[in-house]
C-alpha cells in the first residue's frame, strides 16, 4: 500500500528524532535505517526541500529535525514523498458518476481517508514512545548498527 520511499522517509526521520539535536551524517542514518545510502540521500532531499528536516554542508554538518518529534506527524512525512491520494471523481471517468463516487470507489476512498486520519493523529514522538516498549528500528534498547561497504 505504502511506497518503499515513504517507508524509507520515516525511517530516516525516526533516526533522526531518536536524538533531535545531534547533527547526522547520511552514512549514519543510512547504517540506523537500514536504507541504502544513495537511496537515502534522494529521500534527505525531499525532506528538507519541504522544511521537515535542515541540512549544513561541511565539517560538522549533518542533517537534522526541523520541528521537534512530538509535532511532526507520520502524514506529513509521507506527504512530501508519496502523497496520499483521494479519489475525488470517478477514475474511469464515467461522466454520469462525476463527483458522485459509485460504492466502489466510496469506499476505496473511505479507507484512504481513514489511513490519512491515522496518520495525522500519529507524531513521530509518539512512535518513539509506544507503550509497548518497542521503538523503531531498535534491537535490545539500541539502534540497529548496519554498515555499508
């Protein structure tokens, strides 16, 4: 349902909200979050040309959060990668449909907008700090450490 980008993009921003004020080199969230390093370099730039994360060239510089964990949220990470899409007219274009949806695609649109409410009403604070104990791309209490030849 969900592209390999978008699930790369909150990986990357995971990493980065486990420790939001440190400046991190793309070879280190791309060994936390176990994207390829090229790959992950393409998704950065998405994420900072819309402003979620800040990036500083040069010695010290890194990637960072630009809004703190608890106010960003799961759709607008995927916003800026892989938009979800509502069906707003008929996709086949059946001009007696217009924007009057069949039950089909009412429904397929239904459970678009009911993923999309779920996503906003998750912040990526929240999904650090899940009552289960469990955070992301963690093994025993710390982050995965891949490393990349």
């Amino acid at each position: 349902m969900f592209s390999q980008t978008a699930e790369y993009a909150l990986r990357a921003i995971v990493v980065l909200a486990t420790d939001p004020k440190k400046s991190w080199t793309a070879q280190e969230i791309a060994a936390q979050s176990l994207v390829p390093q090229d790959y992950l370099i393409k998704v950065m730039q998405a994420l900072t040309k819309q402003g979620l994360v800040g990036a500083q060239r040069g010695r010290g510089g890194g990637f960072t959060l630009r809004r703190p964990p608890e106010i960003i949220t799961v759709l607008d990470v995927i916003n800026v990668v892989d938009p979800l899409r509502r069906i707003k007219t008929c996709p086949l274009g059946i001009k007696a449909h217009g924007i009057t949806l069949c039950p089909l695609h009412r429904k397929l649109d239904d459970a678009i907008r009911t993923v999309e409410e779920a996503f906003r009403s998750t912040t990526i604070g929240e999904l650090l700090d899940d009552s289960t104990g469990i955070r992301p791309l963690q093994k025993g209490g710390t982050l995965c450490h891949v490393q990349y030849a």
